[in-house]
C-alpha cells in the first residue's frame, strides 16, 4: 500500500508530465500493475481499518507511545536530524530497561509509523501567471443570525482569477469538514472542479509546514479528497497573503455585497444554496479589465474545469478507537469540546463521526448510539445528551438534582418527578427509561403530559397511560342499545331472593 504522497508523485508524472506508465515504474522502481492501478485508481474514500488486521508488533505495544511520540517531534524539526530506526533501538535500549525486543521488530514497527505519518517531503509550485481553471480559495469571517441567536462563523470564498467568478459558503468554523463541505458545494454547483486551487497553510490542510524546502506535510482527509477530485493543491508561503490576491479582494468583496446586513436564517443549508445563486447573478457584470462580462468569461472557463468524480466522496471524518472517561464522555477540539455517550459507554471506546453540524457516535458495529450538535470556539464548553443516562438515574434516583441533567429536562418532567414520592420516582424514572428505548423520548414525554392531564403520579399509571396511547388494541365505540338486544331484569341484591329463585328451579344443594 502506497502513501498519498507517493501516489500523488505517480499520478502526476502520468497527467501532468506526460509519462507513460513503463516509464514511470522504472522511475519509482514500482511494479507495472501497481503503477497502473493508481493512475486508473478514481476513489480515494479512506478505506475502514479491517477488524481482521492482526495488530502490528505486539511485543512493542509497551513501548509504542514512547516511539510514536519520538516520530511526532521530528515532523517540527529537520530531516537529517529525525530518528533512524537504528536510533530508536538504541534509545529503548539506554532508556527502557525492560525493553527485550529485536532490531527488526523495531524497524518494522518504525517504517510503518512514518508512513502513517507521512514523514516525506510534498513540495508546492506557485504558478506565474493565472490561467484558466485556476482557483483560489480562503475564509473569511462573518456573523449571523441562526433561529434568532447570534454567530460567529466562517465563509470559505473561492475564486477563479482569470474569469474573476467567485462562490462562497458560510459554516460555523474552519476545520476540515467545513472546507471539504464547502469545496463539494461549489464544485456541484458551477458543474466542474478546479484543475488547480492555491490554499494558505491553514491548520484544516497542512498539519506543519517543513522548512526544509519549504515543504508541507498534508492531513490524511484533505490529501484524498484532492486526489478524489483531481485538482492540484498548491500552498502560499507563510504570512504571505499577496500571493493569492485575488480570493484575498474576493473575501472582502463578497462580504460587503452578500453578508450585509447580518444575514438570519432558519436552516443554514438552505442558506447556502441561495448564497451560490446569488454568486451567480453577481457574475453578470463587467470584468474590471476584460471588456466582457464575468459571467461569459465564466462560461468559456468551465471548459478547462476537471469533470465531477462519479464515486461520491464521504466528507465526514471518522474517529475510531475514541476512548470515554468514567463519565461516559469523550472530548475534541483538543478538550476545549466535551460531549456526552452514555454510562453503560463510560471507561471504553467509541467511534466518532464529525461533519461540520453533528458529531455522531457509533458503537463498534456502527450503531449509532447518539447525536449531538457540534460545538464551535475557543471556550470549553460540555454538550450533553441526558436521555441516555435515564437507566443509570433510575437506579439512583437520589442523585437525580445533584447531577446537572434535572435542569436539562422539560419543565413538565420536572413537575412530574416532583410530585413522585422516593419509591415511586425509582420506578417512574426506570418506566421512563424503558419507554424512551422502546419507541423514543417523545412518546416517553407524551405519556407524562397525559399523567399529568390526570393528575396520575404512580408508576402504575404512567404504564397504563403509555399503553393505551400507543397500545395497537383498537378503541371500540360504545355500544348502542337496539331491539335485538334483550332486555335483563335487574337482579335483587339480597341473598335469600338468591335462595328462593334456586328452590323454585328444585336445586336440592342450596344451603
């Protein structure tokens, strides 16, 4: 399995350079059918880690934080002073006194690991001129009105120099789900992709910039997605703004003209997709220089645009291996954001799905255990989910005001746990609990409301309410009385009347 760089360096000998396949396995010293099966290769989607895999020098696993620590350090430091895998070895043998592993195991282990790290050089090129399907891309920062409350958040603003177009796509930051999302939308909308696009080193793309040779080591997610879509990415020198100008006027411009006033809105999606429309309307005006119109200079572009992948790429990212504390949270945003499982999850290892909204979390066989909304900004902040803690409350109902999760119910929940004496709160919350697994907290909040319609505060009532609310037995109507139905005589209440109607039919056994 070849690493992106090295994939990236096969393919563009083929595309860019014009190399034919037998020349470019003698360069790389690759096979003819490996090179040719990257160059054919149009889905870069990260393959899901195998549970099959057998874990890679198990013997090393105690000392394996210690390397991986040691390779992370290089990426911030010269090439010709980064650890060879013989200087590993000689590391863990001066420092671990318990270490009892062989040479090749450690060189093993150690190759794998600069793999993964991408440990190689990736250079970029800066172009002299604009030509076009050349584009450019950077953010901005914005506010808005989301369902009334205030924001802050990023635009991602591309623009193609030579026809002066320019789209945007607001978000609620900068990370990587945020670009990929944005970049996807834009590419969808105008019908083509970028042959070739100038980033900044933003933290989203780059995760260090090498200054030997002034290369960049490129995150995992934005290499595929590159190389899934075709483009070229080529990346500015640090601080050096001027150098891609044109998105820089680009991202002013289109937020005094699209951003202002404060945009609000209910779904920001849809938000978005007229923001593209607008971008397009904006494009019928003349060039600043061209006599043409932007918008036929646009159109005369789009013919030097890269074809639209016919595999979609999966924008999310996926964290596996995620570990819980004993609370049954997780954190990210290198713990500025702590979000929620469940206890029954605390203490383990979940997976994590990020787009740029949600943050879903999956079990070990992709069930999705809860959603949350994603948060944003450099203060730490907690987003609980406390539906899921109801089974663990039930069997310690005591701590139910105590925990912080009673202010996050419905004001009528709290009511009706309120009006609860101890015993039947345990077994409220417990019903409570197994109503919100069986068919969702609604119909658990629903069954509550009608306990409260009548004034029920027992456990008894509260099963019986949520059965005939959402029972499947069929409410009969009421009977109504006709002549093919007889007529009963009422019976006399008394017992001895009993006795003397059995003596008249000759019952010999009345007592």
């Amino acid at each position: 399995m070849l690493t992106m760089d090295q994939i990236h360096s096969i393919r563009a000998m083929y595309f860019e350079q014009g190399k034919n396949i037998s020349e470019i396995a003698t360069a790389t010293g690759r096979n003819w059918k490996t090179v040719a099966k990257y160059i054919d290769m149009n889905d870069f989607n990260q393959p899901k880690p195998s549970t099959e895999t057998k874990p890679l020098c198990p013997k090393l696993d105690p000392f394996k934080s210690k390397i991986d620590s040691w390779l992370m350090e290089d990426k911030k430091h010269p090439r010709k002073q980064r650890h060879t895998a013989k200087r590993v070895f000689r590391r863990l043998e001066k420092e671990c006194p318990d270490f009892n592993c062989s040479y090749r195991t450690v060189d093993t282990y150690v190759s794998a690991k600069k793999k993964e790290l991408n440990l190689t050089r990736n250079e970029g090129f800066l172009p002299l001129q604009h030509h076009p399907g050349e584009a450019q891309a950077d953010f901005g920062t914005a506010e808005f009105y989301e369902n009334g409350t205030l924001r802050t958040g990023k635009y991602l603003v591309l623009s193609f120099p030579w026809s002066n177009a320019g789209f945007l796509q607001l978000n609620y930051g900068e990370n990587t789900e945020c670009l990929l999302e944005g970049l996807d939308s834009i590419f969808r909308f105008i019908g083509g992709v970028p042959h070739e696009i100038w980033f900044d080193n933003a933290s989203a793309i780059v995760t260090s910039v090498i200054r030997e040779g002034n290369s960049r080591n490129i995150t995992e997610k934005f290499s595929r997605f590159a190389a899934h879509y075709g483009f070229k990415a080529v990346f500015m020198n640090p601080a050096e703004g001027h150098e891609k100008g044109s998105v820089e006027k680009k991202v002013g411009y289109t937020r005094s003209n699209l951003l202002v006033p404060v945009p609000q809105f209910i779904s920001l999606k849809s938000f978005n997709r007229k923001l593209l429309e607008e971008c397009s309307e904006d494009l019928d005006r003349p060039h600043y220089y061209k006599q043409d119109k932007i918008s036929e200079l646009f159109q005369d572009e789009k013919g030097s645009l890269l074809p639209l992948p016919e595999i979609p790429f999966d924008l999310s990212t996926t964290l596996y291996g995620v570990h819980t504390d004993s609370y049954g949270m997780f954190c990210l945003d290198r713990g500025k954001h702590k979000y929620s499982v469940s206890p029954k999850h605390a203490n383990g290892v979940v997976n994590v799905r990020l787009t740029s909204s949600t943050v879903t979390v999956l079990d070990e066989t992709e069930h999705v255990i809860v959603v949350h909304k994603r948060l944003y900004g450099d203060d730490t902040q907690p987003q609980m989910d406390w539906v899921p803690y109801l089974d663990y409350i039930s069997r310690h109902p005591r701590s139910l005001k105590n925990t912080g999760i009673y202010e996050m119910m419905p004001e009528r929940m709290q009511a009706f746990l309120g009006s609860c004496s101890g015993e039947d709160k345990h077994d409220a919350l417990k019903i409570l609990s197994e109503l919100t697994e069986r068919t969702g907290f609604d119909s658990a909040l629903k069954t509550v409301d009608k306990a409260i319609q009548y004034k029920a505060n027992d456990p008894d009532s509260l099963r019986s309410l949520y059965q005939s609310i959402y029972s499947d037995v069929p409410t009969l109507p009421p009977m109504t009385e006709n002549d093919l139905i007889p007529k009963v005589p009422q019976i006399p209440a008394r017992l001895s009347d009993y006795d003397e109607l059995l003596r008249k039919r000759g019952d010999r056994h009345v007592c």
